[in-house]
C-alpha cells in the first residue's frame, strides 16, 4: 500500500512535483531565517548591544531576501533533482543496490 510505484511521469505531475519542492524550500529557508535570527539575537543580548528591528526582524533586508530566493531556487532544484531519480531513472526499482 505505501509502495507502490509512482506511476507514468506527466507533465502535470511534474508541474505540481515541482511547485511543491519549491514551497518545501521556502519553508526550510523559513526555519533556517528564524534560527539565524534567534542565535544573532542571542549573541547580541549577551554583548548587551541594542538591536533595531526593521519591519519586526533583526536581520537587514537583504539578507531575507537571500535567504528567500536561495530557498525557492534551492527547492525548486532539489525538486527537478528527485524527479529524475524518481521518474526517469527509477532508482526505487533497481534491485541489487
């Protein structure tokens, strides 16, 4: 029941495969902003420096931004990544590994 083989690759499939990778990316990039941000604000209440918060965030903006489009970019990689493994090579298949 939980294995079966993922079936013919569409283009549908791919499309939907895709913008869930990229969302997953987003959301790492998320966990990964907000654990950059809370050591950062860590390390500075323990120097006792004042930090300004710019929109409700520590960091500056262009390091969100960063972190946001290496996530999607990241995700949407990783994700045409595993669908060749996945769909096209078949690797769940290969017996003997």
């Amino acid at each position: 029941m939980f294995f079966r083989p993922p079936g013919e690759p569409t283009k549908f499939k791919k499309v939907i495969y895709l913008i869930a990778a990229t969302i997953l990316g987003l959301l790492l990039s998320f966990l990964v902003h907000a654990f950059i941000e809370i050591n950062y604000l860590h390390w500075m209440a323990s120097r006792d420096i004042l930090v300004s918060l710019s929109g409700g965030c520590a960091l500056t903006l262009w390091l969100q931004i960063i972190l946001w489009i290496s996530g999607a970019v990241g995700g949407f990689f990783l994700g045409r990544f595993w669908w060749r493994k996945i769909y096209i090579e078949k690797v769940w298949a290969q017996k003997g590994r």
